[in-house]
C-alpha cells in the first residue's frame, strides 16, 4: 500500500481493514499489509516517509527485510519485490496496453527497450512472438527479467541485454540492422515538470525517430509516455515530425491510456497522465 494524502492517511485503518476482509472473502490468503510510504510527497502535508508493516490486529504482521511474492497478470507471472521494487513493486498502469502488444506479436522479431521487468517482452513472447530481446541499463533490472523469464519457461524465446537505449538504437541505426519489426518504447518519464518539457521533447524524438528507421515496411512500433507533463497534442507532434524525419508513413493501430483502475478525473490534469500508440510502419 501506498498513501500519499492525509485525508486517506487519517482513514487507512478504516480501509485496510475492509480490504482485507474483501480479499479474504475473495479467496486470498493475507498475511500483512506493507507500506511503501517512503516517497517525498507525503512530506507536503506534514506527514513522515516510512515504510514498514501496518500492524492490524486480525494478520500475522511480520516483519521482513525481504518481502517478496509472485503475482499473475494477463497470465504472466512475475517476482515483485514489495519492499525495495519501484514505487510499490510494480507497474499495473500497463496492463492492457501489454495484451495489446501481445494481440501483435505473433511470429514477430521484437526488441523491448526499458523492458524494467520484462513485462512487455513477456507479453510478446506468449503472444507467440518469434524471438524476443528486452534492453535495460540497470543491472538489477536485468536481473529481475532474467528471474521472470525464467519464471514463464520463456528462455529458448527471450534474451537479455544490459545496454543504454539511447546508444543501442544508434549503433544499430549506424549499422542498419534489420533484426526486428516490433519495437516496444517504455521509457520512464522524461520530464517531472514544465522546466524540463523541451529536453524530455528531444529525448522522446531521438528513441522513436531512431525506432522507426529500424522498422521495416509492416512493422509495429509500441511507444508510450508516462509523464503528464507530456500532454498527448504535444507526443503525437513529437512522433509526427520524428515520422516526417525517417522519412516513413504511420498506421495508428492503438491509441490508449492507463488501466481504468488508475481512474482519469476531468477536474485533475495530472491523472491523465499515460499515452500509448501503436503504429504500422507503411
């Protein structure tokens, strides 16, 4: 769990009570609830950053240094690590955005850049993809995909590759590779605030113009935001002009958002905060 207002802040033991007891009655064997508060935020509304165990009196409560647990979505399993994963372990915002991915992959060549877990590779991989190479800097990130490949008897399918995105996608442009037509872009926010919207705009470009080089005619390129400071007029003007530059025309295939339980609210700008696009190079 993760609170980040006070006015939930005064009211979780009242939820996180009722949580457990829906969970219970849905089947689910729960042994704590472990808050992931440790995020600067909190500290806005007088509240402390923590992490650690909420005691309820009807759990166990224990306390772990690791605290680990494998989790199933869309039929893929994954190792979430809850006390030291990003944010709270996981990103669930991309559920359906990876089903669509996996809907195209069939005997498709992809390349999964800030493949983090693994998920999109994953995906693709199951959707009957032919082979599958997921790029990510961090060596921890690699490892976990490594864990996760494992995990959904993907080996002979998926491999690995600890590379900066940014270099990859120019050597293999220098090199004019034609190894893949799926390329996935999900790279973490470019920009936290409207200082930096100009350098994030050119970071965007340089990764989708570099992808679409690389695609052959009937290729698929996945590409995403998840900075609300991005607003979706000003991605697709990015992709518009990184097109123009490749010189390639663009089939829109998918054009979605965040889950729907990561709710858009009209009144509050910053919820809309994910772009996701499929094009078909054509």
């Amino acid at each position: 769990m993760q609170v980040l207002s006070l006015g939930i802040e005064l009211r979780k033991k009242m939820l996180f009570t009722l949580l457990v007891k829906i969970l219970r009655d849905m089947g689910e064997t729960i042994n704590c609830i472990y808050e992931r508060n440790d995020v600067k935020i909190r500290t806005l509304e007088g509240m402390l950053e923590e992490k650690g165990v909420y005691p309820l009196p009807e759990l166990p409560n224990k306390e772990a240094e690791q605290l680990e647990t494998v989790i199933n979505e869309n039929g893929v399993l994954y190792r979430v690590d809850v006390v030291n994963g990003q944010k709270t372990g996981f990103f669930l915002d991309q559920k359906y955005n990876r089903l669509a991915v996996k809907r195209i992959a069939q005997d498709r060549r992809v390349l999964d850049c800030f493949t983090h877990t693994g998920a999109f590779a994953l995906n693709a991989a199951l959707g009957g993809a032919h082979r599958v190479t997921a790029v990510d800097i961090s060596e921890e990130a690699i490892n976990n995909t490594k864990y996760n490949i494992a995990l959904n008897h993907q080996e002979a399918k998926v491999d690995t590759l600890q590379a900066n995105v940014f270099e990859l996608l120019t050597e293999l442009v220098e090199k004019k590779v034609r190894d893949y037509d799926l390329i996935i872009l999900d790279p973490p926010a470019f920009t936290k605030s409207n200082s930096t919207v100009k350098s994030a705009i050119r970071g965007y470009k340089e990764i989708n113009l570099k992808a679409m080089k690389l695609l052959p005619r009937g290729g698929f390129l996945a590409t995403c935001s998840c900075s609300h400071f991005m607003p979706e007029g000003l991605f697709v003007k990015m992709l518009r002009e990184a097109a123009a530059d490749a010189s390639v025309s663009l089939r829109q295939v998918e054009a979605r958002q965040q889950a729907p339980d990561h709710p858009i609210h009209l009144s509050v700008p910053e919820t809309n905060y994910l772009k996701f696009y499929i094009f078909q190079v054509v």
